[in-house]
C-alpha cells in the first residue's frame, strides 16, 4: 500500500516534466505542502521519448520569455540539486528552400532582435558550415540560432523532482487518480486507488490523459492524441558531438545528432490521430506504438534529400509515441473556469520540454499570486469553450495541427479542418454573394467579399507576403464605408447581461471608465487586473438601473464571462448570463447610415433626437432592435442588435433598403483596416496583460479624476506620474508598395525599438498603416512627446522602410465624420 498522505496544500496530478516542474516552482515559492501523484513512473508517459529540442525563438515576446527561462534553468539545475538536466547549448539551423521561407526567416530574425535573442539570416555555405554533410545545393538561405539547445527529457524530470523533494514535495508513483472531489465549484481533493488525498489546489499535468483527468470534474481540457514519429540512426560519418538542431521546414524535417547517428524527425502535412483520450489503455507506461513507415515516409524522403548519407545509414530504432495537440497548437494553462482551484497545465504539442521550466514557473505564480503574472492569454485554457471538447471535433482537428509546426506561418492562415459550424444567420446570404470566411472562437465571420463568384472565392484563399488577391475588395468595402454605407456581419461579437441589485457596483469596481450613467448610454471601457494591465476591453450598456449590456470581442467569451464571476463576492445579488447566441449584431457603417436606417424606422436619428453613445429599443422595418450610436470603424453608424430569429429577416430588408444608397457587404479585413486608420485598439494585440491605459494611449476611458475606486486604479496611477518605457503609436509606412502584416521590427538609428502590433492596407491612405508599441532603446521611461519625435524605420520581411509615426488617428483625427 503506497504511504499516501489524508492532505496537501496542493496535488499535483502527473509526473512528467510539466507536472515535476510546476512542484519544483511551487516549492520554491514556498508552497512545500505538496503532493506529486504519478500513475506509472517519472517520466513514463510521453515525456520519455520526446526528442529534447529547445528552440528559444517563439512566436510571441512571452513564449520567448517562458523558453528563456527553461534554458537558464536547465544550465543551472545540476549545480542545484547535483543532478544534470542533460541539456547542451548547441545552436539551431533553420534552412529555407523557397522564397516564401525566406521572407519568413527575415521576419523571424526581425522579431528575435525586438525580443533582444541573437539570431542571424546566413547564406547556403554559411549554413554548410555549420552541417558540412547536408546537400545545401537547393538552399537559399538559412537562419541561425546561437542560443538553441537540447535536453535529456528523463533527466530533465529526474532533476526537477529531486529539486522539489528536496524543499518538501512528497512524490508518490504507481499511485492512480480516479476521481476530482469538489464541492459548490469549487475543488476539494482527489480520489485515488489507494486512498483519498485532501486539498484546496489541484493541478492536472496529466499529459494526454488531461481530457479525462478535466472529464472527472467536469472540466473541458480541449486535446487529442496524435501519433508522432522519430528515428534514431546507426553512427554516420561526419556527424560528431555538439552539431546545432537542423530544422528544414520545407522538408517537415528536423536533426540533431545522437551518440554519433542522428535522431531524425518531422511533422508531416496530415497527422495520423490515436485513439481518443478517454480510449487509453492503462497501464500505458514507457510504451511505443507500432512502426508506420508508410506514414513516416514523407518525413524519410525529405531526410535522405537533405542528409545524403542517411540513405546508407542503419536505423537503430523507430519511435512512434503518441502525443496530445491541443486544436490551435498552442498549450493549456491556466485555473479552469468550471472549477475554481482547478489548474491545467498540458497538451504543449511538441514544445514541453523546451516550455517546461517557464510553464512550471508561470503556472505557479498563477497559483501563488490568484492570478497570472503576465500575459499568458494566448495559451489561457479559457480562450475554449465547452464545445471545444467534442471528441469527434478534436479528432478531425489534430489531423491538420502537428503540421503546423512546420508550415509557413502565413498572416492569414485559417484552420480548414473542424470548420463551419458556429454560423450566423446570414451565413448562407453571405456565402452566396461571395464571402471569404475565417473563424473566431468557432464563429464563421466573413473576411471579405469576392465579387466574382467561386474562382475569386479560391484565389482569396491562396497566401503569400505580398499584396494579397482580396486587396482591391477589401480596399471597395473600405471605399463604400467612408462614401455611402456599408453592413457588416458582427454576430461573432461576445455579448454578456449582468443583472441583479448589486449590478452596478460589481461593474463600477470592474470597469476603468464610470459605468454609473444615465439608462440608454453607452460606455467605452477597460477592465484591469491588480497590475493594472488589461484583462478586457468592453462596451457597457445600461439597460435599466440594475441591468448593464455589455459586448466584448468574439474570442473571450469565456474568459471574460470566468473574470466578471470571479469578482462578485458571495454576498452581493449579481448574475452574470452570456447572451452571445441570443442576439445577431449588424454594422450599419457610412455617412448615408442615417439615411438607410431612416427608410426603415419612424424615430429620429438626427444628432440631437440619437446622440453618440446614446442605446435604445428600436423598431426597424417589421422588427424591434437594440440601436447603438457607435463606431469602431471611424465613420457615423449604429450597432443593431436583434434576436438571433429575426436577423436573417432583417438582414434582407437593410439590404433590400440600402440599395438605394449603395449598400454593401463588407467583412472583417475591412473593419481591421477601418480600426487602424482611427488607431482603434483590439484585445489581445494593443490591450493585454502586459499594458496597461497609459501604455496604450486610454487613460481617457480610466476615471481618475474621479473619487471613484476600481480595480487597478493604484497602478495606473503609478504608471501616469512615474513614467512608462513603451508607447503604442500609429504608423504609416513611407512606401505604398510594401505590404504589412504585424510583428514587424521597429528600429530608430538602426536599434531596435519596437514592434508593430496589427498592420493593414488602408485604401484612403494608399498606404499600409498600424499600431505599434515603441521603446526606449536604453530601457528609460519614454514619454509620448519623445516616442512621437524619432526617425523610425520598419523591417518589413527584410525590407527597411521608412515611416511615419503620430499619437493621434491617421484619418480624421478630430472625429468629425461620425457627425
């Protein structure tokens, strides 16, 4: 009978490298009453035979921060605790057959000198250099990458259990958790096969049996198992110690070297899925599944093109070892919002190892701190819903997502698998007149209209970096909203009721701007965290004296739904209901927007009889709608909200109506290009948990001057008198030729400085315009005046252009058109 303790502060369910490392941290946050419960042996399940690359450049600044940390950690652990993490500083090599690559490499490089990592863009001898064996004949280039390395997997575990054995942390192995104990939502314990184990925090590091660990408490942890393929070679002359990990995209195709042969693998186009979570056997304990050379194929093929000699080489052994993906190839981490004290840590699709130690880390300042530390929204479990747990779904999404890793990261990219269920009432409207359609939070949104029938549809769907097919269509949608009118599809929108007598002081504490206004208006505000950064970026309708409506964007939906729950304390009377599917929003954009509307309605719409902000009940043709006087595209509209039963009757009629004023259609590149020419912000790209009001230019929606507490109030305080080191400004590039996407490197005097955070092409502009943080290159506070006042150059995929900076909207700065 294992000695099982009756309680710990924490359980930690798994013992592979996420689940070691989140005790390690936790211990050394002095949080030592924990217990790790392990159903097999350290290690046993995937983490044993992941391959132990550490690629420290990632696609966020965060991402890169986490993997950092993992290295720095890894150096140090066997000084620590007199066990060695196996891991090698040896370099990465990422080569580039194509053009396309190319271009992606320089950005690449571009956003690791804004991220402060070495990295340098290097010719096809260059890259010879450092693999004299490969064929480099078809190569244009290469990026290479000093600080990259490789770990031990198992002695990376081993390590990070004895450093959290040795400040308390009891390790139990061979012990199964059967059940999660909670009570009122809230956890209790765990149930296991050799007894029950109290405790207030439970941690689900359970790799890819996560699905079932979250199922037990009713908990969606959104993954799938796919089978995942390396092999490891007889010695190959030429290959000697400390070789970089070679990366060749193009091919599907990584190396590295192993005991003198090479440890060869990939990530093919078409993932083969394994069974489904809950369909594990168990035991399942340092267990391969069965040789797919037929799979494996494409990735052998690519391999012998690269390295020749591989052709004559023997293969030592073959590992097949399923691994979970979770459906956007970004890990799980986070509390739950099912189950409060319910944590996830999994599904990190091919990057634990490397991700291990930062993860480990946030995820316990999370638990430590009752909230994150910094932005970690992009891997937050809570950007999933319920939904995102439909096993056949996630089966059908696994098989496009392992390819990911390696395909060319187009700015544009959708998912193709797992689509088009989540649709609107005029999804069909929509489709026939030739929309191009992405997906949000499962939503299907149109991206823009193809005027041209099925061809132009595909062709808008072909990617590149340049100047995309749909430009001229986006660019007449755009045309249409500042001319006549335009209507804009924006169901997608998450929409919340908070009711209840304590409505009102529950937002007040919440939101940054007063919410505490006169029935019918509408407010621009953000809600922030203790740091005074942004949790989410809302407009609040007050509906009655205890009802507020509020509209938030389509990808938080849960997320602000669980930050809204969290803060009404048991004894106020609030209730919080997510309306999303219960109301169809319309866009009515355009200086003829009045015009239309009034076709449609016996109200007055003028200034006076509809002022800005001002939301009311409308009748609208043969339907009552919600009409707000908003705009999020600078031009004078209203937002309708209407029964989701009505919409696509009143879809026809705006349209039918609008003839007369040349109505049209638009989609979301437009809105994005629109937004931009105002300097509107979007949450998750200028609003996250890293910036705060003063940052981002809104102190305007925050109520300082009045006596008034909310949430972060102190912090933004602090920030206005002591400084900021970033900025976020608009930006236009110098030269209309060249096409932005977003992440590119702002230098002044040819030092880094900043980055762009959204980039589109602006048709009244002729010009590709943005937002952007900039800083100090010293790291010195920085105030707007002196942001405004540099040179600035953008490296746009390895082109440097100039361009043009300002604190203020690129069109129509003083608002007039939305009069």
């Amino acid at each position: 009978m294992t000695d099982l303790p009756e309680r710990a502060e924490v359980v930690v369910i798994g013992g592979g490298v996420i689940g070691t490392s989140v005790a390690y941290h936790l211990a050394k946050l002095g949080r030592s009453d924990v217990v790790l419960l392990e159903q097999g042996e350290l290690s046993c399940g995937t983490t044993w035979h992941a391959a132990g690359l550490v690629g420290l450049l990632r696609s966020s600044q965060v991402g890169t921060e986490l993997v950092q940390y993992s290295t720095e950690l890894y150096q140090g652990l066997e000084d620590e605790v007199g066990l060695s993490a196996g891991y090698k500083q040896c370099g990465g090599l990422i080569v580039a057959r194509t053009q396309e690559r190319m271009v992606q490499l320089r950005r690449t490089a571009a956003v690791g000198a804004a991220y402060g990592l070495e990295c340098e863009v290097i010719t096809p001898e260059e890259a010879a250099e450092h693999w004299p064996i490969i064929d480099s004949g078809d190569l244009l280039g290469a990026l290479w990458l000093p600080s990259d390395g490789t770990a031990n997997p198992t002695d990376l575990t081993q390590a990070l259990a004895k450093g959290a054995r040795d400040r308390g942390v009891r390790i139990r192995e061979g012990v199964r958790v059967t059940g999660v104990r909670t009570a009122a939502g809230v956890v209790t314990g765990v149930e296991t096969d050799s007894g029950p184990v109290e405790a207030g925090v439970v941690v689900n590091c359970a790799g890819q049996w996560a699905k079932q660990v979250g199922a037990l408490c009713g908990v969606t942890v959104p993954l799938h198992s796919a089978e995942h393929y390396y092999v490891v070679t007889e010695q190959i002359d030429g290959v000697r110690p400390g070789m970089p990990i070679l990366r060749d995209p193009d091919g599907y195709t990584y190396f590295k070297e192993e005991v003198g042969g090479l440890a060869v693998g990939g990530f093919e186009p078409e993932a083969k899925p394994w069974v489904a979570p809950d369909k594990i056997p168990y035991p399942f304990q340092f267990q391969l599944l069965e040789e797919d050379w037929e799979q494996f194929s494409l990735i052998m093929e690519n391999a012998v093109l690269r390295i020749p000699a591989l052709e004559k080489a023997g293969i030592r052994k073959f590992y097949n070892g399923p691994e979970s993906f979770t459906p956007d190839n970004h890990f799980l981490l986070g509390e739950a919002p099912e189950v409060r004290g319910f944590f996830v840590a999994a599904g990190f699709n091919s990057v634990g190892i490397a991700s291990a130690g930062g993860a480990g880390r946030a995820l316990a300042e999370w638990i430590v701190e009752g909230e994150p530390t910094s932005d970690l929204h992009s891997v937050d479990i809570r950007r999933f819903s319920p939904a995102d747990g439909n096993q056949r779904w996630l089966r059908d999404r696994v098989v496009e997502v392992l390819g990911l890793h390696y395909e060319v990261p187009w700015p544009t990219r959708e998912m193709s698998r797992g689509r088009g269920l989540r649709r609107s009432p005029t999804h069909e409207h929509l489709r026939t007149v030739g929309a191009v359609f992405g997906s949000k939070n499962g939503w299907e949104r149109p991206l823009v209209i193809a005027p041209d029938g099925e061809t132009a549809r595909e062709a808008a769907t072909t990617h590149g970096w340049g100047k995309p097919s749909w430009l001229n269509w986006c660019a007449a949608e755009q045309r249409a909203t500042h001319s006549a009118v335009a209507v804009f599809d924006q169901t997608s929108f998450s929409k919340y009721v908070v009711a209840g007598r304590d409505a009102l002081e529950v937002l007040e504490w919440l939101c940054t701007n007063t919410v505490d206004v006169e029935l019918g208006r509408t407010v621009y505000t953000g809600m922030l965290n203790r740091r005074g950064t942004y949790e989410a970026d809302v407009t609040v309708t007050r509906v009655s004296e205890t009802e507020f409506l509020l509209f938030s964007s389509a990808a938080t939906t849960v997320r602000d739904l669980d930050w809204i729950r969290r803060h009404i304390d048991e004894d106020k009377r609030c209730a919080v209901f997510d309306a999303t599917s219960s109301l169809a929003v319309y866009g009515v954009m355009g200086p003829r927007s009045r015009e239309l509307l009034t076709l449609m309605s016996d109200d007055d719409l003028s200034d006076a009889g509809f002022a800005f902000g001002t939301s009311r009940l409308l009748q609208l043709g043969q339907v009552q709608v919600r009409a707000t006087r908003l705009t999020y595209v600078g031009e004078l509209g209203w937002e309708l909200a209407v029964p989701t039963e009505y919409a696509a009757g009143l879809y026809d009629d705006l349209m039918a109506a609008g003839a007369e004023w040349g109505a049209s259609p638009a989609g979301y590149h437009a809105i994005e290009a629109l937004r931009l020419e105002k300097g509107n912000r979007a949450f998750g790209r200028e609003l996250t948990p890293d910036y705060g009001p003063v940052e981002a230019g809104l102190t305007f929606t925050c109520a300082l001057e009045s006596g008034r507490e909310f949430l972060g109030r102190e912090a933004v305080e602090r920030a206005r008198e002591g400084g900021v080191r970033r900025r976020l400004l608009s930006v236009r590039l110098a030269d209309p030729a060249v096409m932005m996407w977003g992440g590119e490197l702002i230098t002044t005097a040819g030092t880094p400085c900043g980055q762009v955070t959204s980039a589109a092409w602006s048709d009244e502009l002729e010009a590709c315009i943005g937002l952007a943080y900039v800083w100090d290159p010293d790291g010195d506070v920085l105030s707007l005046a002196d942001a405004c006042e540099r040179s600035y150059r953008i490296d746009v995929g390895g082109t440097v252009v100039g361009a043009e900076v300002s604190r203020r909207a690129l069109v129509d700065p003083d608002h007039t058109r939305v009069r």
